[in-house]
C-alpha cells in the first residue's frame, strides 16, 4: 500500500533538480561560449600566443580551477553551510552577526563587513552576468552572416527585455521551463565537446594537472594575464551557493556532479582540441565545434540558455537584496512570495527593475562581450576569494574539525583566488574597474543605510519616550483620555511609546479598549517557529486592555502580522482581539537633513535619498490597507 510513496518522492526530486538546472546553472554553463576564446583574444591587452603547449595549459588550468573553485569550495565545503536552509555570503554574514557579542566580536565585525562588500560585488556581477551571457550568445550569428553585426546590440536589447518582464511569474514556473532547456544545452555541449576531442585527442593530456602546473611555472609570464580570463569559467559559482535557498544543496550538487560538469568539461576539451587541428578556430571555437548545419540550431540554443545564464544570477540578486533589508542594511523592499509550497522563491520588483535599466546600459555602452569580459572576471573573483574567507572563519567557529586542517585545506584555495584577483587587477584600467564602481557604490548605501537607522532610531527613542511610563500615566492627570470600543493596533519599532498612539491620546484625547503594540522584530535566523513567534508583555496593568507584543520573523520569511497575532489568545491579550474589525495605526516619519554630527552631509543626503524606495509599510506587514491609518512626524538626522 506505501510502495507509490517512493517513486512519488522520486518524481518530486528529480522536479527540483530539473528547476535547479534551469535557474542555477545557467551562468556557469554558459561559460564555455566565451572562456577560451577570451584567453587568446588578439584584442587583449596581454595576449597569449596560440601555441600546442599553452592550449593545453589554459584547457588544463581551467579544468583544475573549476574543480579547485566550484567542486571542492562551494559544492564540497561552503554549500555544507546553511542558515537554516539559506545559502550564500549573506547567510555567512548573518552567522557573524550571531558572535557580535563575544569575545572575538572584533574578528566577526571586520568580516561581516567584508562580506559585505562581497555581496555588492555579486549584486555587480548580476549586472554584467546577462549582458555578456547574452552578447556572447547573439554574436555566434556572425559565424553565419558577417552582416549580423550591426543587429547584435538590438537583438540582445529585445532579450533581456523579455527575461526581466517575465521574473514576476517566480522562479518556480521559470525553473521548469528552462530545467528541460537546459538539459538539451548540457547534453548539446557535452556532445558537441566529444565530437571535438577526436580532431586531436591529444587534448586529453590537459586532464592532467601537470600541464596546468607546467603553464604556471614555465610560462608565467603569459599564464598570469591568461588567468583574468579563465577565471570566466567559473562564474556563477556564487549563484550556486546563493540560490540554495531556492532548492537546497542536494539537487544543485547532484545536478552539478552528474551533468554540468562532465558537459562542461567536455566542451572545454572539445574546443581545445579544435584549436590544435586549426590555429585559427580559435576566433569561435565553441560555435565551430558544431558542424555547419548544426551551426544556426545551437546558437539559437546558446541565446536559449545564457537567458537561462542571466536568471541564476538574477534570482541569486533577490536572494541577497532581500535578506540584506532583512538585516537592516537596505531599506525595507517589496518582495513578492512567488510560490505557496517552495519556500525562498521570491521576486523583488525594484531589484528586477533596476537590474534591467543597469544591464541595458552596459549593453549600449560595451556593445561586445569580448569588451565586458575584462570588467566580468573581478566582481567574480572578489566575490569567490571573500566567500572562501568567511567561509573557513565560519566553518572553525561550528566545526570540530582541527584547525590545522582547516588551514591546510583554504591555504591552496586562497592562493588560487588571490593569483586570480592579480591577475584581474592587471585589467584595472580596461575594464576591471567598474565592478568594483559598482561594488563600492552598493557597498556604501548598505553601510550609510545601517548607519542611517541607527541615528534614525535613537532620534525616535528620545521622541518617542519611554512606553511604560507613558501607560502608567494613562488614567492620571486633568486629562485622561475616553475610552471608546473596538481593538487599535499600533506598529513600533522597540519598547517606546508608537508617535501614533501618543498623538492619538494626546490630540484627540482617546484610545481605544483593546490596544495592541506590536513590535516586528526581524531574526538573524531564516525562519522562526511558531512556538518562537509571538511574545506578550501586559506592561503590569492587568486588565487594562493594553498589551505589548513582540513579533519575531526570520529573515527569510514572509512579514505577515495580522496572521501572527491570531497565534495570541484571548488570556495573553486581555481579552478577544477582533482582527476582523481591527484598526491599524502606522507612525510615518518624514526624514530631513539635520544639522547634528551625525554623519557627513553627503550621507545623510545619500540616506534621505534610498528611504524613497521603502516599500509601503501596510503591503510589507499584509495588513488590510482599508483599516490602516497613518499619523505622521518628522526626524533629522
């Protein structure tokens, strides 16, 4: 009777490693479009010749580098470490915050805000990712027709266009149409690749890593520059550990070990095989794998997938955008749950909308991916060698594991990101400089923000006053307020009095016989069970109606108020809370540039400016916006 239960279960796995495919994967497997090609580039400004020797190395080197970087670190090690199922540098991030308090908080501190700065290089990296993915794939046209070359740009334009319009739909319905898709691009790749190693099956000495060895060694000289562009073959290794939220660590690295790698790898060697038949396929050597007929069907195939390239990094960007205003370093954004069942599957319009206007403008602006290609490989390199840190740091805080061994195993894995990171920073000026433009820029908003609330909050502390002793005053003095019927709810930020509740009793001389003060207080952890949820304190005054209550919510969850509070009970409340019928009071503050030293005057200008794509507080915490009314105040800062 329990025997369909099994394949039933099966049925299901293999669905999540099917969307795993088609959302996760797609940045790093389309890395063969463009990685060997830009090795040799002649355009480069350190170009390495075409020779028997190095294309052997740079295949090996790149062979080795993705099993070091993506095999070994993120699916091997980091991927080990979750946040309650939640992947990626911010889930690092948040595991420091959670030792703020003892005695290495200094250690914890300083990388936190390393790791934030990662995580601006990855949400730069979601910038160039479909630009050049994309660019890369249109291009293969001109191997058809030269005179494609003026409709690149609008080609690619229309593209990526259509991805961004279709993120609302969720990574969920986006996943199963691409897993198939993906699946064809692999095995299509995989193929292709095979086909390639028998025009010289020479290549498969670069299967050895002693031809990597030898390349480094005894032609360093050429092999330093080379690495600015192998590094291109591993990008979108942070996607995989970001998105483990999405799908979890088992069905990215079951789809990593049994498909895109050996497809990958295979490809790889393909092309390199190519090469050494003929000097001069190096000008396409991925689209002239295929054979002529072939040609058209796979680089409408490769168009197909570096769209699916430009979705794993986007999903990875709502990933970390949202968990980063979780956290308290962007402002409070409107995230949209996109799937009932699969929990971190979610859409952040402004982060979608923003990514189209940044991609776009890079689009028009480079108008090739060999022109990307040299800003590409520092936002990935800074974001891997920074994620290994925390990652080694994390794991000797929760790990048993002897720390010798912890240090032999990162010594050789930061050692090959910081060769890498040199050998990028060599392209400072021809490109590598605008990740970390973008980097710094998103790096300071975060840490302006984060500063920004906390003088925010301590303004509205001193405002605000304390909230116990504004209710034991309550039915004191020549004017105690009316009580009138019905439930009133107030929405604070701490233990201070709500400016709603004290400009209600204070102007109008009311307040309400059920009054709720919820404080929404947002978790280090992902989720928070429903045991954990709620928290009530009756300030003292039994039987007064008025009750305090705190409202805990992971990171990664859904701010859903009003079904929490229908977790109390009448005897933690005071009496029945009528949430049917009950009216929702929100303190909106209106900030302002001060004249307090608080900050210089460009960041809190900078401040004021980001709080205007807060999302409105009323969809934020879902409360019925016909029973939500707003008092407002201003605060300097």
């Amino acid at each position: 009777m329990n025997s369909p239960r099994p394949a039933h279960g099966d049925v299901l796995r293999l669905a999540v490693v099917v969307g795993a495919l088609g959302v996760v994967f797609g940045d790093i497997g389309t890395s063969p479009i463009y990685t060997i090609q830009t090795v040799f580039d002649p355009g480069d400004p350190h170009p390495v010749p075409v020779t028997d020797a190095h294309v052997l190395g740079v295949v090996s080197l790149i062979l080795w580098s993705v099993t070091a970087i993506v095999t070994i670190t993120y699916v091997s090690l980091a991927m080990r470490i979750d946040h309650d199922g939640e992947g990626g540098i911010m889930a690092l991030i948040s595991l420091l915050r959670r030792w703020a308090g003892d005695k290495r908080a200094g250690a914890a501190a300083v990388l936190a805000g390393l790791g934030l700065f990662g995580a601006a290089l990855f949400l730069g990296d979601s910038m160039i990712t479909p630009a050049i993915s994309v660019l890369s794939a249109v291009e293969g046209f001109k191997t058809i027709d030269s005179g494609f070359a003026p409709w690149v740009v609008p080609v690619t334009a229309v593209i990526i266009v259509t991805l961004f319009s279709v993120q609302r739909h969720g990574t969920a319905v986006v996943g199963r149409f691409f897993g198939p898709v993906m699946i064809t691009w692999f095995v299509t790749i995989g193929a292709c690749g095979a086909w390639g190693v028998t025009k010289d099956a020479a290549i498969l000495k670069a299967v050895s890593p002693t031809y990597a060895i030898d390349f480094l060694a005894g032609n360093f000289h050429y092999a330093f520059f080379a690495l600015a562009a192998i590094v291109l073959a591993v990008t979108g290794a942070e996607a995989l550990y970001a998105d483990m939220g999405h799908f979890g660590r088992k069905p990215i690295a079951v789809g990593w070990i049994f498909l895109v790698f050996p497809a990958c790898a295979l490809s790889y060697l393909g092309q390199g095989a190519l090469v050494l038949e003929d000097k001069a396929n190096i000008s396409a050597p991925f689209f002239l794998l295929a054979p002529h007929w072939a040609r058209i069907p796979l680089i409408v195939l490769a168009c197909a997938a570096t769209v699916i390239a430009s979705q794993a990094v986007i999903t990875g960007a709502f990933s970390v955008a949202s968990q980063a205003a979780q956290l308290g370093y962007l402002p409070r954004l409107r995230i949209v749950h996109t799937s009932q069942h699969e929990r971190g599957q979610i859409y952040v319009p402004w982060v979608n909308w923003l990514l189209l206007v940044s991609v776009l403008t890079l689009v028009f602006a480079f108008r090739s991916s060999a022109s990307l290609a040299f800003a590409f490989g520092m936002a990935v390199t800074g974001t891997i060698t920074i994620t290994t840190i925390l990652f080694f740091y994390v794991a000797h805080r929760r790990w048993t594991t002897p720390t010798w061994v912890l240090v032999l195993m990162a010594a050789p894995l930061l050692a090959l990101d910081l060769l890498l990171i040199g050998a990028n920073l060599t392209k400072l000026v021809h490109g590598a400089w605008l990740p970390l433009a973008i980097a710094i820029t998103f790096f300071t908003v975060m840490m302006t923000w984060q500063r920004g609330r906390e003088v925010v909050t301590a303004r509205r502390e001193e405002m605000e006053g304390s909230l116990q002793e504004f209710v034991d005053e309550l039915d004191t003095g020549d004017h105690v307020p009316a009580v009138v019927p019905g439930t009133a709810i107030f929405l604070n930020r701490g233990t201070t009095t709500p400016l709603a509740l004290r400009a209600n009793v204070e102007r109008n001389r009311v307040r309400h016989a059920c009054v709720v003060i919820v404080t929404v207080q947002i978790e280090s952890s992902p989720r928070v069970s429903h045991d954990e949820r709620v928290q009530v304190d009756s300030l003292g005054r039994p039987e007064d109606g008025i009750t305090y209550v705190t409202v805990r919510f992971g990171y990664a969850e859904t701010t859903d108020v009003p079904a929490a509070l229908a977790l109390l009970t009448p005897e933690q409340t005071e009496g029945q809370i009528d949430l049917d019928d009950a009216t929702y009071f929100l303190s909106r503050i209106e900030l302002r540039v001060g004249s307090r030293p608080t900050m210089a005057t460009w960041r809190k200008r900078l401040f004021v400016a980001t709080s205007h794509v807060t999302a409105d507080a009323a969809d934020h915490f879902h409360l019925p916006r016909d029973r939500v009314v707003l008092l407002g105040s201003h605060v300097e800062v």
